[in-house]
C-alpha cells in the first residue's frame, strides 16, 4: 500500500476512533483520552515541513468540527506538527537514519527509550497547549491543568497499547543502491 | 525588496507556522459563541452526515420502534396543551376576515417540532447537540429545545439546511431564564461552571426568596425561546453569594444529557414579531 493511501485511511479511521469511541467514553469529567494525534507522530520522515503543518491544521480541523468549537485542537496539532522535526533531529540516533525508514516507529527511533521520548514529549506539548488555550478561553486554571495532566497520562498509556496491538512493519531502506 | 523575499524564503516554514497558529486563534475567539461562520453551515452538513450514519448503528440498540410511536403521540399531546393557546381578552378580539378553519388555531403561540439527537456532548466546555432537522424543517435560530419530559435542554444556535446545533444547558455561555416554582415566584439566569455535567447553578435569585434543597426550578417565559413552565431542574445545594445580596443556587437538570435521543423544538409565533419590536426600541433610545 503506497505510503498516501495508508494516511488517508489513518486519518479517516483515527477521527473517527476519536470522535465516536473515546469521546463517547466518559471515564472521568476529569479525563478525556486523546489518541487522534498520533496520526501527526506518525507522518512519514520525508515530508516536507510545510506541507506537515497544513496537514495537521486540515487534521485538527476536521475533529474541531465534529466537536463544534473550531481551533483548539487545530492549533494543538498545528504546533506538535512544528516541533516534530526538531525532536525527531535530537532524537535519532546516527546520522541519516531518517532516510533509511519510512516514519517514525520504535525500530526507526533506535529502541524504545528515544521513542517513548518522542511520544511522551509530544502528548505533553499537545495536551499543554491545548490546556493554556482552554484555560485562557474559560478560566478556570487549576481545574484545566489537574485535567491535562490526568488526560496526557491517560492518552500516553492508549498510544502505547495501540503500538502494541498494531505492529507497524518498517522496511529498511538504504540509499547506497 | 529583495530582503524580504530571501527572508520570506528562509523562514517560511515558521512563518507558515505563525500563520496557522493565528488563524487557529482567531478561530478560539471568533467562534466560541458560535455565530453564523462562512464554513461553519458546510462544516454542519458534513459532520451531520457522518453523525447520522453512526446514530443508525446506535438507534437499533434503543428500541426504535416504540420510541417512535411514543414520541409522535407526545407531540400530538403537547400541541393540545392549554398552555400553547394564547387567549385574548374578548373586548380586543382582532378580527380576522377570513374563513376560520379551526378555531383555535389563531391562537395558537407555540408550536412542538420533534427532531432525533445525531449527536451529543457532555465532557467539553461548551457542549452542543446536533439535531436531524434543520431550516428546511422548520427550525429557526433561537427556538428553545426541550427532551421528551418537557424538560429544558438548550437553544438552537445555529441551522443549516438539514441539521441544527443546539448550545445545550452544559455550555458556558448558555444562560437561560429561571424561577423557582415555590414562593413567589423569583426569577434567576441558570448557568453552567463547566464542571460537573448534569449540575448546574442560578443566580440572582434574592436572599428573601425562600428556598429549600429539592425545590424545583422551572423555566419563567422570560425569553422568546422557552414557554414558562418547563422543568429545569431541582435544587441541591443552597449558598451565599458573598459579594452580594443574591443566593447561589446549585441544582440538578431534570433532562438527563447523557443519554439524550429524542427532543421537541419549540417555535413561538410571536419570535419574530417581539424581536422587532425590540429592535426598534432600541434604535428609538439610542
């Protein structure tokens, strides 16, 4: 399957997880479990910046209109989308391993330790700013900051059993041909 | 002029970045009260489409046979209410020149509209419902919304040609009229904190008022939106506003908002009559 055709189906099946699985779930008023996002940690590494960013703001878009309050999420993943290939620089191990596989994944990050980095500090981001956002909008700061964090532990531990349930296969690649 | 390209150039990434991030903002601030927006109409049909697909799937589980013929006969029971009928005094009848069908019917000030809920929200800030019918079926900006227990749900706040979003009681910006049935009668503005769904609070009610946990608050009729008479909630909890002269009222809503399926809308002939009205007192006194 070609690499656009399995990013349209993640991003049709991931928002719709989002909005009729796990916004339907009211485990808590406290807690409100995100796993959409990953779609964005999940871009492959050769796309260009520009194009991630409008990418995650169309992906971040289309949850906002199912939950009627345009922009918040938009802006959540328009910022994770930035910061991405920053970390992604910090964080892989030798030089040029970015072009050897296809996207981000426990074996392209080298070991679990950088990957699990890469997803806890990129839920954090996401959550936080949704959170500074929401709490400039309605107050409320206590209240906001107790729910991101309750919420970021609780969306980490859903992104690791998806990792786990769905395996992704990477290819290695090498450019020496 | 050359500088500014190559600079252009050299950050368009961040600058794209920015960009977005200020749309996104604008979008926060613009919208959260949700007016008319330019793709918000689209938006609805889209996500009102996909919304009912899923809501099939779900219905079959709620029995949606005898929820139907339930609900058609309600509708039919309230539009025979004494309370839809407005009856005016017999000195100032205005004539009509006419023929008169049915006799009652010119007097007639509210009407039900039933709709299906496709979709609902209680665990966000400012939760919405999305209704199956929309301008084509009649329902108007405005209209007040009430569940299948004439209890008060929301107001619809925006319409599309086949959907309406409903700003659903749980909202922080919902503010609907109140007053407490006992006594004589106070009226309030229910709000939402945002906190816990299903507990919300009214304010304004003055600490003359006699009131006591388990009171029931009912809508006053105040608004063009809600008739007077349907059930708000009940009270639970009774503080001291300190800053003022008011009580804090914390009730329970008597709609449950977790598992809404079916509601009425209501029109009121008069809306847009009032409405005008208003308006042009208000350009009078300007």
């Amino acid at each position: 399957m070609s690499t656009f055709v399995k990013n349209i189906i993640r991003f049709i099946l991931f928002i719709l997880v989002q909005v009729f699985v796990l916004d339907k779930i009211h485990l808590h008023q406290m807690i409100t479990p995100y796993l959409y996002f990953l779609f964005i940690l999940w871009l492959p590494f050769n796309m260009s910046r520009t194009w991630q960013l409008a990418i995650a703001f169309l992906y971040g878009f289309t949850l906002d209109s199912f939950r009627h309050n345009p922009g918040f999420h938009a802006a959540a993943c328009v910022l994770i989308a930035y910061i991405r290939p920053f970390l992604v620089n910090l964080l892989i191990p030798q030089e040029g391993a970015d072009g050897n596989y296809e996207e981000p994944s426990l074996k392209s990050m080298g070991g679990a330790l950088p990957y699990f980095i890469y997803l806890a500090v990129l839920t954090i981001i996401h959550h936080g700013w949704l959170f500074v956002l929401e709490a400039w909008q309605f107050g409320n700061f206590w209240y906001f900051l107790v729910k991101t964090l309750l919420s970021a532990a609780v969306s980490l531990l859903l992104i690791i059993i998806t990792e786990l349930l769905f395996a992704r296969k990477q290819k290695f690649r090498t450019n020496t041909v | 002029m050359r500088n500014i390209f190559l600079f252009i150039r050299r950050y368009f990434t961040l600058l794209f970045f920015l960009l977005l991030q200020g749309f996104c903002i604008y979008l926060i601030v613009h919208y959260n009260s949700y007016h008319n927006a330019v793709f918000s109409v689209t938006a609805n049909q889209l996500t009102g489409k996909v919304n009912e697909q899923y809501n099939k799937v779900e219905n079959y589980f709620n029995l949606k046979k005898t929820n139907d013929s339930l609900w058609q006969a309600n509708e039919k029971l309230y539009n025979k209410l004494k309370e839809d009928f407005q009856l005016p005094d017999t000195a100032s009848k205005a004539m009509i020149d006419t023929v008169k069908v049915d006799s009652l019917t010119q007097y007639r000030k509210y009407t039900y509209l039933h709709a299906e809920v496709i979709e609902n929200s209680v665990n966000t800030q400012s939760n919405f419902i999305v209704l199956n019918r929309g301008s084509l079926g009649n329902i108007k900006k405005g209209m007040g919304i009430v569940d299948i227990n004439n209890a008060v749900v929301g107001s619809v706040a925006d319409v599309s040609n086949d959907y309406a979003v409903v700003m659903s009681l749980l909202h922080k910006d919902s503010k609907m009229d109140g007053m407490l049935l006992r006594g004589n009668g106070e009226t309030g503005t229910a709000i939402w904190d945002g906190i816990t769904p299903n507990i919300l609070s009214i304010t304004h009610i003055p600490k003359s008022a006699k009131v006591a946990k388990g009171d029931t608050i009912i809508s006053s009729g105040n608004s063009t939106s809600i008739p007077r008479g349907k059930l708000l909630g009940f009270v639970t909890d009774v503080l001291l506003e300190k800053s003022s002269n008011n009580y804090l009222i914390k009730f329970r809503s008597a709609a449950n908002f977790y598992n809404l399926q079916y509601v009425y809308a209501i029109d009121n002939s008069e809306q847009e009559a009032i409405k005008q009205l208003l308006e042009k007192a208000k350009q009078q006194n300007k």
